[in-house]
C-alpha cells in the first residue's frame, strides 16, 4: 500500500512548468511563424492552419519534468540511531 | 500547468491566440488590395419581347433577351490566400422615365478555389429573365452590362468590386412578334 502511495508525485515542480510553459509557447509561436510565411507564398491559407496545428500537436507529446535536487537527509539526534535517515533516502528516490 | 487539463487548457487557449493573429494577419495583408480586372463583354444578339408579366400588375411588359460573349482572367490579383470564392454576376442597368437607376442580374456564376478562372464564354444566354417593370426597354438606348463579383474571404470584410470594362447597348425599338416556332 504504501510503496503506491509515494510513487505519486506530491511536489511541484515549478521551474519545470516553467520551462514546459516557455517551450510549447516557442514551439507554437515557430510553427506558426513559418506557417504564415509558407502560406502567404503559395497563396493557401488552409496550409498556415495546418502547419500551426502541426506545431500544436508537438507539445501534446512530451512530460517534461525539472528534477528538483533535495538537501541530503541531516542526521537525526542520537537518541534514533538508524532508523529514521534509512527512511529519508528511500523518500529521495522519487523526487 | 501541473495537471494534464490545466496543461492542455493553456495549450488550447494560448494556440487559439496564435491562430487569431494568423487569420488577423491573413486579412491585413489582403485588406487593402485592388481586386479589379479587366473583363471584356461583347453583346452579340438581342431580341426584345412585349408578354404578359404575371408577377407583377397584369399588363405586358418588356422582355429582353441578351446573347454575349464574356472574357477576364481573374486568377492574378483576385485569387489570394484570403478568397474561398467569388460570385461573379453581370447586371444590367439602365433609366427609365419611372426609375432613374434599374438594376437586373442577368448571369451568375460562382468560382471556388482552385477551379479554372480564366473566363471565356461564347454565345451565353442570361440565366434569368430580364423584365422591365414597365415598357423602359423599348428604344432604350443605353443599357449598361457590367460583370461584378463578391468575393468571399476566409477573414474580414465582403468586398464588393465592379469589373473594369462595360459595355452599353442600345435596344431596338420594335418587338419581336413573329413566332419563330
């Protein structure tokens, strides 16, 4: 049961939105650059939309995930020996 | 941006945007075209009839009948990537002592993208009847053809544009009366 749970991503991952963010915005603002250009050539509009969806289908694709890098786990107090750090590498793996 | 729905909502919304520049872009690039052409009418027959019009107040009226050639090759400065179709029409117009301005459609046809243009029509008949609300085609001796077209834009307004080159013609002053059957 719990090993399910924290295979769920609880944290967010801000810078990475960030980038997914920026990247589909350049992807779309790229395609439909060259779209419009392409277009305005051959004189068919139909092929600008195409190619600007073309452009939207891209970013459809990918997850893009910024691995966040955590404090390494402090020693605990003396008084629990061995216990708790064991616990705290095992959270780290799924960050 | 941290959900599958919240990260193609933004995709959706922000793509939308991108696509109305397009289309905004697509019209102001066309927006301020002259979509003239030259077209050349030649009139070769016409015939003028005095019949019944059962459409309007039950007295004869004047029916005419035009025979005319038609030549323009609109494909170069009409055909842009902002034109689905255009929807060419040749009216006639002329004064009578009632009306100042009389407007009849007398042909139309309509050109979708990629169909052949360039125009060339011999011997055509109007498709629809060319009544006279009264008896002003007789001896009437100035009646203008002119070919204008609407043109039907993926984006922005419906401009309405009249063909350079008209022809005026004169209608004869009898009717035809014999029965050619």
């Amino acid at each position: 049961m719990l090993p399910i749970f924290k295979s769920i991503p609880t944290h967010m991952d801000y810078k990475g939105q960030k980038l997914a963010e920026q990247i589909f915005q350049g992807i779309i603002l790229i395609s439909a650059g060259i779209g419009f250009v392409y277009g305005l050539i051959i004189e068919q509009f139909g092929w600008t939309v195409y190619i600007v969806l073309a452009g939207f289908a891209i970013p459809c694709a990918p997850k893009i995930r910024n691995p966040l890098s955590w404090q390494p786990a402090l020693p605990e107090s003396t008084a629990e020996p061995s216990q708790k750090p064991q616990e705290s590498t095992k959270k780290k793996k799924h960050k | 941006m941290n959900t599958v729905l919240s990260r193609a909502n933004s995709l959706f919304a922000f793509s939308l945007s991108v696509m109305a520049a397009l289309t905004f872009g697509c019209f102001i690039t066309t927006a301020f075209k002259d979509r003239r052409v030259p077209v050349d009418i030649h009139v070769s027959k016409v015939m003028l009839k005095n019949v019944d019009d059962f459409t309007g107040p039950r007295e004869r009226s004047d029916l005419g009948f035009i025979t005319f050639d038609l030549s323009a090759d609109i494909l170069p400065p009409i055909f842009d990537w902002n034109v689905k179709q255009l929807f060419l029409y040749l009216s006639a117009e002329y004064a009578t002592k009632s009306n100042s301005l009389n407007q009849v459609v007398l042909w139309d046809k309509i050109v979708l993208r990629g169909e052949n243009t360039k125009l060339n029509l011999r011997d055509m008949k109007s498709k629809y009847f060319f009544f006279d609300d009264g008896n002003g085609l007789r001896a009437n001796k100035n009646i203008t053809l002119t070919l204008s077209w609407n043109v039907v834009p993926n984006a922005g307004i419906l401009p309405l544009v009249a063909g350079s080159g008209h022809v005026s013609i004169p209608f004869p002053e009898t009717y035809e009366t014999t029965k050619s059957y």
